[in-house]
C-alpha cells in the first residue's frame, strides 16, 4: 500500500514536472514567436475583389484573409480588402495586381479566360469537379502547382481562397420549353459556360455581380447566373424573374482566387508568406461551409416568396455536356497550355469520378430519394 502511494506520489510529481516543463516550453516557444514576428517589418499592402460589400460570403474570403493575416502578425502586415469598383472594376482585378497597381486581389480567375482559356480550370469548368474534387485536385494532385505556372506567366502568384460549392442555374424571366427556347436569349454567364452556352445559341454577356440585377431587371438581359439562393436573394434577383434553374452544370465546385503580385510576393518575409497560405486555405475552407449553411434558408424563403424551380431537361443537359468536351478538345488542339492543363486535370477527373461513384454517388443516391 505504501508502495503504491509512493508510486502514485511519484507519478503524480513526474507528471507535474513534466506538465511544468512541457508550459514552460510552449511559453518560451510562443515568447519566441512573437519577438520573431515584433522583428519583421510593417508591412501594408491593398486588395482589389471582385464583389460589392453586400455579397458578405464572398466578399467575407477577402475579410478572412485580412483578419487571419492581421491577427497571427500582431498587426504589422495588414491587408485591406476594397469592394469592387472602388480601386479597379470587378472584372480587372487580375489586371491591377499584374500592374502592381494593388499588392493582391481575390477574384475568379475564370473572368480571365480572354487572356487565356485555361484560366478557367482554376476555378470550374462545365461538368468539372465539385467542390472537394477540387480542392483535392488543388492542394494534392498538382492543379495549384499547374495553375500556378500560368499565373507566373502574368506575374502573379495564385492561392485558393474560397468556393461556393455546386451553384444553381440562373433565373430566367421566361420559362424554357425545350433546348431551342436558348436560341437568341441574352444571360449573363461567364467563362466556358458561357462559351458553351453561346454554342446553345444564347447571346451571352458578361457582368459583374453589381451590374447583374439591373441589367436583369429592366430587360437588357432574359437570364443571368451568379451563386446560389443566399448570394442571389440578396442581390433581389426574385424581383427580376420568377424561374430558378437546377443544376448550375457550368460551376459544380467553383474556387475563388487570391492573387499576388510575383514582385510583392517575393520581397515578404518567410514568416508572412506561411501566413498569408494560411489565410487563404482557411479562406477557401470557412466560404464553402458558410454557403452550405446559408443556401438551404435562403431557398426556402424564395419558393415561399413565388420562385417556382425548375430542372434543367434532360436534353439540355447532355447537349452541354457534349459541346462542353468538344470546346475543350477544340481549345486544346490551338492552345498549348490549355492542352497541358486539361490533360493533368482530365487524369485527376477520371480517377476521382471512379472513387466517388463507388462512395459518395451511391450513398448520396440512395440517401436522396
């Protein structure tokens, strides 16, 4: 008995000392930290998006990375985030930090497709990858690395910093009776889903988010596209047409970018640059799970306020698809880049589709009905 107590005792003091040491080691350790961080320079650097303020999710993943940034430095590298318009137009972000005219922006690279198709890839191509699947091809099977090798080609640096998740289908004013209900339709759709949409016969335009709404509202478009219900209720898209389209085929898993500028990138301390990954991987993880919350709300309130949905036929469907594959095949023959692109990233859509029939499509189509 007293052998025991005394080897209780003795436990009891190992594990104190031990606990006592492990504290000190984590005080001077995080003692350490911050006069390593209170030694770097103060830095401040702007940031250019492409969202108005009222979009608070998607404008919230340049919050995210101003807020995380800020508070892991102690406050000596900020960056503030502008809404767009206010130092450059939504759509030439990519533009201003190429110039310098910024340090960094968080955009949609796919606005960018007129400089080069293969921008698209970086955040979603039609009947691409959902959101997982692309943040697996992202971060684990080489797309950022890829990606990252055009992005050099405009001196810029690209991390991913955001999604929205698989998007609905755009409001028409008009319901759509069959695939020639598309022809001569004005819609505000980007990137390649615009591209095909515009091989269905529609007229397309591209907007930023800011515009949509009037352009929709007094005729000058008959169908636009943005996110999904919570995003898309707050810009009063209802107001402007009654049909809600499923499933956004053109962006099933769409990433959002947080572009720097090489130079400005380059000049940052080590410490700075682990920070702002940070910040934007969490960007990228805190958006989608936001949405995801959000959206289910959002829609029940426009069905209770008269937004009738309505599915995608089954024929429209396959003839997106059918023209989507072809235009990546025609791009790829006249494209070197977007060819190299679109085959590392064709491997990685075969073998993740395989996986995810076998797990995730089968339990979500059992689970579903």
């Amino acid at each position: 008995m007293q052998r025991r107590k005394f080897v209780g005792s003795g436990t009891t003091a190992i594990a104190a000392a031990i606990g006592a040491g492990v504290l000190s080691s984590c005080t001077i350790r995080k003692e350490e930290t911050s006069q390593t961080i209170n030694s770097l320079p103060n830095i401040r650097w702007r940031m250019a998006t492409s969202w108005p303020y009222s979009l608070d999710t998607i404008f919230g993943g340049a919050k995210t990375i101003s807020q995380r940034v800020n508070a892991l430095t102690n406050g000596r590298f900020q960056i503030k985030p502008y809404a767009a318009g206010e130092i450059v137009p939504g759509l030439e972000v990519l533009d201003a930090v190429q110039a310098g005219s910024v340090e960094c922006g968080h955009t949609a690279s796919y606005y960018y497709k007129g400089k080069n198709p293969a921008f698209s890839f970086g955040t979603s191509v039609p009947f691409g990858l959902t959101a997982q699947q692309q943040n697996s091809w992202l971060y684990e099977s080489g797309g950022n690395e890829i990606m990252n090798q055009l992005f050099a080609d405009f001196g810029v640096v690209n991390f991913p910093a955001g999604n929205t998740g698989a998007q609905m289908g755009g409001w028409f004013k008009e319901k759509l009776q069959n695939l020639n209900s598309l022809k001569g339709l004005k819609m505000r759709i980007p990137g390649l889903g615009g591209e095909v949409m515009s091989q269905l016969g529609v007229n397309v335009q591209v907007l930023p988010g800011g515009e949509v709404f009037l352009a929709l509202d007094r005729g000058a478009i008959d169908a636009a596209e943005w996110t999904g219900p919570y995003d898309d209720e707050k810009l009063g898209f209802a107001k402007a047409a009654r049909f809600y389209y499923y499933p956004g085929w053109w962006e099933p898993g769409p990433t959002l970018n947080a572009i720097v500028n090489k130079k400005a990138w380059e000049k940052l301390p080590q410490e700075y640059k682990a920070v702002f990954k940070t910040a934007c991987f969490q960007a990228n993880m805190t958006m989608l799970s936001s949405y995801d919350s959000l959206n289910g709300a959002a829609l029940q309130r426009l069905i209770k306020g008269g937004t009738e949905l309505v599915a995608y036929e089954k024929s429209v469907l396959q003839a997106a698809k059918e023209a989507s594959f072809q235009l990546y095949y025609d791009i790829s023959a006249k494209d070197q880049t977007f060819r190299n692109i679109f085959e590392q990233w064709r491997t990685f859509r075969k073998q993740v589709y395989s996986w995810n029939k076998i797990n995730e499509y089968s339990f979500s189509n059992f689970n579903y009905q």
